[in-house]
C-alpha cells in the first residue's frame, strides 16, 4: 500500500451525506472511494 496523504476538503454537505452512506454500503470508507474515483478519472 501507498503512503497515505491526510488532507480536506471542501464538498456540499448533501454530497457528503450520500458519500458516507454509499460507502457504508459498500463497506468502505469515503476516503476509499474518493480515490477509487480519482484514479478512474485519471486513467481515461
């Protein structure tokens, strides 16, 4: 595993709500997901 990199953002709260709640379902973490889609968009 990579070195991992603490940071913030700013994102609507609403967004926010539905990410926790996908992740949670998923059973991952917001942070996992959020980079799961960084590096799709990255690859295309």
């Amino acid at each position: 595993m990579s070195e991992r990199f603490v940071t913030s953002l700013r994102i609507d709260k609403n967004l926010w709500k539905e990410a926790k709640k996908y992740s949670i379902e998923k059973e991952t973490t917001v942070g996992e997901l959020i980079e799961k889609l960084i590096k799709k968009e990255l690859n295309k």
